[in-house]
C-alpha cells in the first residue's frame, strides 16, 4: 500500500480531533505504520481505530453510570456463588439479568438473614442495568430517608421525589435493619408512590413483610407501601447462612449457624400477586 501523504495524515488527525476520538488519534501513527508493514489491511485498520474508540467510551460510559447510580463496590453474578446458597434458584436470578422486570417496571424482593448475598445481587443486577444503557440508582433505606427528610427540610422533597422517580430503576438496601419511624414511612411513601409502575425496583430486605408495620412505625403506612411493592413484584427468599461468617461459623451458638429464613412473607393486606418465575 502507498504511503498517505503527509497533508492527508494531518487532515485525518485534525477530523479525529474535531470528533473527539482520542483514542483512533493515539493509535493513528501506529495504526498506518502497521498499514505499511503489510500487517494490516485497511479495513482492518478502519475497524482497529473506530472499534478502540468505541470500546473506551463505553467503558467511560458505564463507569460515569457506576458512579452515577452510586454502585461503588462492584459486584458481579459470576462472583456469586451459587452452591453456596442452595435455597437460591439460579436460573431465576439469571433470568432477572436479562432484565425483563425493568422493562415491566416490576418491583423485586430479596429477602434473607444477614449475609446471604442481598447486596451482592442487587448490585449485580444494577450493574446489568447500567451496562443495558439504563438509569439506575443505589442507596440503603436509611440513606435515602435521610435524604428525603433533608429535601422536606429544605422544601425541595417534590425536586428530589422526581430525581429519584426518574432512574428507571431504584435499588433500596437494608430495609429492616434500623426502624424508620412515621415520618420516614411516609417520606417512603411518596417516593414509592411516585415509582409505582413507572420504575422498577430491587429492595432487599432480612426482615418479613410482616414485621414492617414496625419497621415504618405505623400499620397503615406499611400496608400502603406493600400494597404498591408486591403488585406485580417477584419475591425471591434466600434461606440459608452467612458467606460472612462462613469460616467462622463453629464459633457462633446453635441458632445463629444457619437460620432458615426471616419469617416467610405472610400474605399482604391487599392486591398481593406472586409473579412466577417465567414471568421474572
Ligand atoms: P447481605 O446483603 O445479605 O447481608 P452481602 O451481599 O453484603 O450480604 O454479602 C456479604 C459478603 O459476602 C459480600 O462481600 C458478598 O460479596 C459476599 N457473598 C455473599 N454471598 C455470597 C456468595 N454466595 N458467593 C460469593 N460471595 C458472597
Ligand atoms: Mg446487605
């Protein structure tokens, strides 16, 4: 192949310049040099340069989303160890890596004892979401209330209902583990209300849905918010003992070794639809 003539090198590289392709500009020189060793053919060349580029800002993008969506320590379903868990029906978390209950706007459960791996698939799952091109945002329960509380204090609670209410899907943490009290349950609401069939969510949770009466720190509360969350939700139950604790576990006593299950979901007040697993 004949060698470019300078003019049309430094055109190429002003273009990359103008289209902010750093990457295809610091691979260029190489790139032709490669061309005229006969190593490459310019359709590979074409595709090496556009196919760098594209690759990095993928990544960038999908790290930016990470950030974004708060998802800091990331976690990946390949690192979930499923024989650990037998309780856990893979191939039913597998199918909500395809993430059909985000484009359904459903609402997803991961109940279990401490240590089972809640987070660790819900973060798996929102890393599937970002990487899916969707909005997504990570926050524990207390984080977010205390968020919401602040947005009431400051009269901005609406401005922030609709921040939240605009990632396609919400990841709440640890309900369960601190009680909220009223105002909390009720700044809850609101959000949840907001999302209600318009965004998904993953809530994990150690406590049964039973005891969130207590959790909220009012009945009625608690039922309107699972009325909301179990329409159309897929519940999955880890039942088995913390990965934690796993080299550990002869020092702990008899009944914290292995606790099968935070009581299981009584039926709810109201609308309940357990969805199967064809339909997660
Ligand atoms: P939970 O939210 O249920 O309390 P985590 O998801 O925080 O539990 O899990 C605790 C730690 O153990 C995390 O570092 C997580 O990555 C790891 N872990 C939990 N279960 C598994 C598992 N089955 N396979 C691999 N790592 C696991
Ligand atoms: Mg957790």
């Amino acid at each position: 192949m004949s060698k470019p003539a300078d003019s049309s090198l430094d055109r190429i590289r002003r273009h990359l310049v103008g289209l902010k392709m750093p990457c295809a500009l610091e691979s260029l020189q190489d790139t032709v040099q490669r061309i005229e060793r006969g190593e490459l053919s310019t359709f590979e060349a074409i595709e090496a340069l556009l196919g760098e580029e594209l690759t990095t800002r993928q990544s960038r993008r999908i790290k930016m989303a990470l950030q974004t969506a708060r998802l800091s320590t990331i976690k990946t379903l390949s690192a979930y160890d499923f024989s650990f868990q037998p309780s856990l029906d893979r191939q039913q978390i597998f199918a909500l890596a395809e993430l059909g209950f985000v484009e359904r706007r459903q609402a997803v459960h991961l109940l279990g004892p401490p240590g089972t791996g809640k987070t660790h698939l819900a973060v798996a799952l929102g890393v599937e979401a970002v990487k899916a091109g969707h909005s997504v945002h990570f926050s524990t329960l207390a984080d977010l209330i205390a968020s919401l509380t602040r947005a009431e204090r400051e009269h901005t609670l609406r401005e922030r209902v609709r921040y939240l209410s605009r990632h396609r899907l919400l990841i709440v943490d640890e309900i369960g583990y601190l009680p909220v009290g009223t105002s909390g349950g009720n700044l809850f609401f609101q959000l949840v209300n907001a999302c209600y069939e318009r965004n998904a969510m993953i809530l994990t949770s150690n406590r049964g849905f039973g005891e969130w009466g207590e959790i909220f720190g009012d009945a009625v509360v608690a039922t309107a918010l699972l009325d909301r969350l179990l329409h159309h939700a897929v519940v999955i139950q880890i039942e088995g003992s913390s990965y934690r604790l796993r080299e550990h576990a002869q020092l702990l006593p008899e009944h914290m070794r292995s606790r099968p299950s935070a009581s299981p979901p009584p039926e709810p007040p109201v609308k309940r639809r357990r969805r199967s697993k064809e339909d997660a």
